[in-house]
C-alpha cells in the first residue's frame, strides 16, 4: 500500500511517500525560516500563503523521486493537527481533493502522534510499550505509548516548553531565529561550570516541567554580566546543560515508574547532541535503550506522517476506508483523546 503523507502544521511544507512493503521512497521539504527570520518568528499568514505555494510542486518532485505515479497511490495521510489553523487547512485541502479525485481514503493524522511514531522509520526500531519524551515546538511530553492509537499523558510542561526556552533564551543572547541551533553551536565554545542555572521542578516528585523560570534566569544573568562572546557562550552552556538534566532525569523517572526500559525522544530538541549523549549513557546505566529519529526527521516532516497513517490503516484492517471531500482541522488537539483506530 502506497500512502501519500502531507504536512503543513507551521513553518515547514513536508511531502512523503511511504509504501508499507517498500518502506520510505521519497521525502522532500521545505522550510521558510529565511523567510520568518526576518520577524523574529512565524507569520501564521505569510506561512500559510507560502505552503499554498510550494505543496503541489513538492509531490510532484516526491512522485518523481519514487518513480511513481499519481494514480498509484493508495491513501492520503495529512496533518489535521495541532498547528496553525490557516497552514493546517493548507494540507487538509489537498488532501481532501486528492481523495476525492481518486477516489482513496484520506486520513487526518495527529501531528504529535507522526512525532512520537518517527523512529520506528530508522534501524534499529523500538518495539510497543515504550515510553516518548516529545519535545517539538511548543510541546514537551511524556508520553507511555502502548501502540497505535494508544497513549497516556505521564506529564507534560505548565508554561514554556524546551523548544520554546530555547528560541526565547537564543533571542535573548542575540542569536536570531531560530535560535535553537545557533544556541547549541555557540554552547560548545562555553566553559562548563563557570555558571549555575536553576533547574526547574527537578524535585517536583511528578514528571511535569517548566522552562519560564529558567528563561527568567537566563536574563537575570545577561544582565548582570558584560556583553562578550565568552560570556554568552558560557551561558548558553549552562543553561543548555540545565535544559538537558531536567529532561533526563524526568524520562529516566518516567521509565523506572512504568518499568518500560525503552525510550523514544522525537521532535526539533531531539536533534541536539549533548542530550542524545545524555540520555543515552544515563539510560544504559539503568538498563534501558534510547531510539531516536534520524537527524532529518527531527524536524517535522512528511515522512512521520506517511508512516503514522501506513500505521494507522494497518492497525484497522477491517476498517472501511471511504474517499471524502470534506475537512476538518483542529488547531489544538490533545494526543490522549485519540483511538487505536480513526473514527
């Protein structure tokens, strides 16, 4: 089966084909942070004009690249949420049209949940329970995944998430945007220990986070030290050391309270090598494995979302696909409501 994946949840036009036989045969992407810097973060406008762009140019080259052809796909899987609402209805759109005009089912996929499921796509795989530490954009979870469809919330972030602590905390040291990349580059030239940041609700007794804090303190400290390069990079070392603590110390928590020994860490923070290393070293000590995505896949992507629908579909074989030409999106869609199999 042949699904074709489309994502256009926020500043990223992402386009996939996903055979369940074959496995991945094309991605391609588009990102418009070039065009976002120049504000100083996401236009929800100007990304939603960009993605009506660029989305039917990219499956075409994604068709090219496969050495496929339209009529040959099976189902369409797209992004239905969560994200920004005009982005969304970009890629729900298409999809709506395809199925219809091919008569193939289109299924709205979960954002989070092509997140979660993004490592499976890489050798080796993890295999159901495991526990996901989902730290994409404005989300940073903890997430117990039985399977397809089957998800409890462990914890989750009260205010700003990593993602987030690190854009605003890469604005903060005049990094740009976004400034999460930068942040980790400059943080390799920092001197370790030279300053302590707080780390947030480490102590908490629960697997919940919080990041505004740490951001407060970041600036308390900027503005008590000269502007240097030296000084910013010291910095940025603490804090990114601070971020990379409470994130490890909460999934080791996480596994030792499911007696789960596996753990996937998806989404942008995921792609960041001091917690890879982290994570990984702490986690053998304790007897578990970590899986990541590929580096390409840490970004979102329509690869996570081809495979979350080649997923779904074979998670409900009995289930009666219809094409439709209706839509929805959901700008906020919590992860726990959804089913071992769509509605």
């Amino acid at each position: 089966m042949l699904i074709l994946g489309i994502e256009t949840s926020c500043d990223e036009t992402g386009i996939a084909l996903f055979d369940t036989t074959r496995g991945l045969l094309s991605h391609t992407l588009y990102s418009q942070i070039a065009m976002h810097s120049e504000y100083g973060g996401v236009v929800p406008e100007l990304a939603s004009r960009d993605h009506i762009r660029r989305v039917l140019p990219l499956i075409k080259q994604a068709l090219r690249t496969a050495q496929c052809q339209l009529h040959e796909i099976n189902a369409i899987a797209y992004t239905q949420g969560p994200g920004l609402a005009g982005a969304l209805l970009v890629g729900a759109s298409i999809g709506a049209a395809l199925s219809f005009a091919l008569s193939i089912p289109a299924l709205g996929i979960h954002h989070l949940e092509g997140h979660l499921l993004s490592p499976l796509l890489s050798t080796p795989a993890p295999s159901f329970p495991f526990i996901a530490l989902l730290v994409s954009g404005g989300h940073t979870q903890l997430m117990q995944v039985d399977g397809v469809g089957q998800y409890k919330l462990l914890g989750e972030t009260v205010d700003d998430a990593a993602g987030e602590a690190f854009d605003k905390t890469a604005k903060l040291l005049g990094l740009g945007y976004p400034g999460g990349a930068a942040l980790s580059k400059l943080a390799q030239q920092g001197q370790p220990n030279r300053f302590k940041l707080p780390r947030p609700m480490l102590n908490s007794g629960d697997l919940n986070f919080s990041f505004s804090g740490l951001k407060t303190a970041v600036l308390t400290l900027i503005n008590k030290q000269e502007s240097t390069q030296q000084n910013h990079a010291d910095i940025a070392l603490a804090f990114q050391q601070a971020i990379v603590e409470v994130l490890t110390q909460k999934s080791l928590s996480a596994l030792s309270q499911t007696g789960i020994t596996q753990l996937v860490v998806a989404g942008g923070v995921g792609a960041n090598a001091q917690l890879r290393q982290n994570l990984s070293n702490k986690a053998a000590s304790n007897g578990a494995t970590v899986f990541y995505p590929e580096l390409e896949f840490c970004t979102d992507n329509g690869a996570m979302i081809a495979f979350a629908g080649a997923m779904r579909l074979q998670a409900a074989p009995h289930k009666t696909w219809q094409p439709t030409s209706s839509f929805t999106v959901r700008a906020r869609w919590n992860l726990e409501t959804l089913k071992a199999s769509s509605d």
